[in-house]
C-alpha cells in the first residue's frame, strides 16, 4: 500500500468521505464553507458544489447527484447544475443531520 498525501484545498470543518467505486472518485464535505467536492485523482480534477446551509452529511444517489443534510432539513444536490431541492425540512433548529451514512439497500 502507498500512502499519499492529497493536494487538495484545505476544508474549515471536512468531513463525510465517500469514494464512488464506479467513478474512482473521491466525495466529502465542508460543514462550515457550505460545500460539496468531488477529487477525480486519474484526473486531478477537483470540483465544488455550494449549498445553501451547512452540511452534515451526503450520500450518492443511483441515478445521479446526491442527498445532503444540510442545517435547514434533507436536500437533493444535482451535479449537472448545482441545484439544491428541499425533500423534508428540519423543524428543530438544534438538530443537526451530521455523520449519515447509508447502506447497500
């Protein structure tokens, strides 16, 4: 195995990594700078995606794009524009979505 270090911007809070097998991608979060990234390594490409709140935490979806958690309730994130949409919203100001993960199902 050989260790690397990435040269990638520094995050004020990154969290939440999760590569994509089918991409060889690498996607994380930055709760604080309300963002979502995507590292493509073979391509040295790094991309971002703002979100309008902070983010706790994101999975990829089959069809494309992901869902995030962001402060305001759980969104949906396209790719392709950048768009956020709101699927549920968080009543409960004190709750933060952080950590979420899914499974195989």
């Amino acid at each position: 195995m050989e260790i690397s270090k990435l040269d990638l911007p520094k995050c004020k809070v990154g969290e939440g990594p999760v590569w994509d097998v089918a991409e060889q991608a690498l996607y994380y979060i930055d709760i604080v700078d309300k963002a979502v990234f995507r590292w493509d390594p073979a391509a040295t490409d790094l991309k971002r995606w703002d979100v309008p709140d902070i983010v706790g935490s994101m999975a990829l979806r089959d069809g494309g794009g992901a869902i995030v958690a962001l402060g305001s309730g759980v969104h949906s994130l396209d790719f392709a524009t950048g768009e956020v949409s709101s699927i549920t919203v968080n009543a409960d100001p004190d709750v933060q979505l952080a950590d979420g993960k899914v499974d195989r199902a």
